[in-house]
C-alpha cells in the first residue's frame, strides 16, 4: 500500500472559552491516499470543517490545535513555522470556502485574485497572468479577459465560486479541500460546480477532500466517506458500503433524512431528535448515545473505531441487533 499523501494522527481542537478550555475535536486520526476522493460528512457543528482548518493551519484564537500531528507527503505541518506554512497552502494543499463572496477580496477584480495566489509563491506577473486565464478558462468562466477585470460583485454566485476554485488550482496543489462549495448556490449550478471539480479532479490526478453535511451530495463523487459527529469518527468506509450498508445508527439516519424523488406520495423527510452536543457539554460514552434509539448500557463507554466489513465503526451495537 502507499504512503498516504495526508495523515492525521489524534488530531485534538480546543476551544478556550471564560469557563475552561473544551475540546470540540476529539483525537481523531485519518488517511487520505493520493489520487483519492475523500467525502467528510455530519451535521453543522460536527467538527468537519475545524479539522480541515486545522489541515491548513487557518485556526485562529480562541481555537487552537492542542494535540496531533498533521503530515502532508510526510511533512508535518503542525510543526512548520507560519512563515513556512505559506508557501505550502496555495502550493501544496489549497482550500475552496463555502461562500465565494466572503472568500474574495471585494475590492480586487478577480482576475488579480488568481494572479496573486500564484505571484505569492515566486511566479514572475507575466507568467502569473498567463496561467491566471488558462485556468478561469479551465473553469468554464466566460471570456476569461474580460471576467478577470471583473469585481466579485459584478458576478454571479456560480461564477463567483469558479473564480475562487480557479485561485485555489493556480498553483496546481496535490491536495484539494472544497468546503461545502455548493451551500449558497441553486441546485442547478450546484450540479455544474460538482461536474466541474470532479473532472478537474480526474484530468489532474488530484486528491480531494470534500467537506459536506449533505451525503447526497457526495454520492457519485467520492471513493470513501467519513461520517464525524460531535468532533468524533464514528465511521469511514468505502462509499458503497455507507449507502447500502451503514453501520453507525448515526450514519443510518442521515440517510434516512434524504429525500426520495422516486416517491410521489412525498412523505415527511425523516428527523434525527434531539440535537448536536454543544462545545461545553460532556456526554458520557459514545457522544451520540443521548439521540441514538439503538443505545444500550454498553454505550455509556466511548467505542472505538474498529474494523467492520470493508471499513470501520465505533459503535457497540451492530446493525443485526437494530430496532
């Protein structure tokens, strides 16, 4: 097997509040191997996007990472200095945010975006702004001359978000994070922005990592998922095993929610009761227990991930003993 191109090893974030610190990303370990097409999934608040800021060392005070190591092609970039770390993010590992708007400077046109996020890594401005506009082309931006001296304003939510993928591959990175890059678009320019990440991903043999609460959203993406709750993995698995047999009551549910077009009857979306524990809230055992209808004594001590089919679960109660 090959070494995986991102390692995390107990990865710990602690967030420092008035009543103490309280760790709201639990030790949590993964590999992603390179060419790979990885899906991260849960609820808001599950710890998702904290861990792949953590990736790119983009926690700021009152978050920190208290614990792990985070290797990148055996690298560990928790022990790079802030200096350092620059010229790996935009280089290396590049992140795509969920809401281009925020993302891009509004008072820069795009086009100087993409420039920047190349220039900032040694690329002399004339070439910088050859490659700026081969890749708006490469992102389907129309007439990339003149939507490079656009400002992000004059586009819109779909081009937005092609202008601000464009800067996260200027530098070519071996690593792609797309953080629910979807959210704020409509559902058919959604589809285009998947189409277009998934065959930039295959033409270039990149690794990506896509952070979402939505699996429907990841189906036809990714080659493995991993399902976090509550700052924890509750499991990882290829994607076929997670649709057709998940092991995590969590995971179960989640796909329950999902609604079915094949249903004219349109029945209510199925709910998970209850609601995510707070940063502050220690639950005793497995931190799902408290919404779980599968719970049983055993869960009052926290599982661990453990090997189950073609991935891993941590749960006590296996899916033949389910309600």
């Amino acid at each position: 097997m090959t070494e995986p191109l991102l390692q995390i090893e107990d990865l710990v974030v602690t967030l420092g509040a008035r009543t103490g610190d309280h760790d709201i990303v639990h030790g949590i370990s993964l590999r992603v191997q390179p060419g790979e097409t990885l899906g991260v999934v849960g609820e808001s608040g599950s710890g998702k996007t904290l861990t792949m800021l953590a990736v790119m060392r983009l926690l700021s005070p009152p978050l920190a990472m208290s614990r792990g190591s985070i290797r990148l092609e055996g690298e560990d970039l928790a022990a790079l200095s802030e200096s350092e770390m620059r010229g790996v993010r935009g280089r290396k590992v590049a992140m795509v945010y969920q809401d281009p708007m925020t993302s891009l400077n509004p008072l820069m046109r795009v086009g100087d975006q993409v420039i920047e996020a190349m220039t900032a890594h040694g690329v002399d401005d004339d070439e910088a702004r050859r490659r700026a506009l081969e890749t708006m082309a490469r992102v389907e931006l129309p007439d990339p001359e003149r939507t490079s001296r656009a400002y992000p304003h004059e586009l819109s939510g779909g081009m937005r978000q092609r202008a601000l993928i464009a800067t996260a591959l200027a530098n070519d990175p071996t690593l792609l994070i797309a953080d629910e890059p979807t959210t704020a678009l409509d559902v058919t320019i959604q589809r285009q922005i998947l189409a277009l990440v998934k065959h930039l991903s295959d033409e270039f043999h990149m690794t990506t990592v896509w952070v979402t609460h939505d699996l429907g959203v990841i189906a036809r993406l990714v080659d493995r998922v991993v399902v976090m709750y509550g700052g924890y993995i509750v499991e990882d698995a290829p994607v076929d095993q997670i649709f057709h047999a998940p092991q995590h009551p969590y995971t179960k549910r989640l796909l329950a929610s999902l609604p079915n077009p094949a249903d004219d009857s349109r029945p209510p979306l199925a709910q998970i009761p209850g609601r995510p524990p707070l940063p502050s809230e220690s639950i005793e055992g497995c931190p799902f227990r408290p919404r779980c209808q599968e719970a049983i004594e055993s869960c009052l001590t926290l599982p661990s991930l453990e090997p189950r089919l073609e991935g891993a679960v941590a749960c006590w109660v296996p899916p033949e003993r389910w309600g």
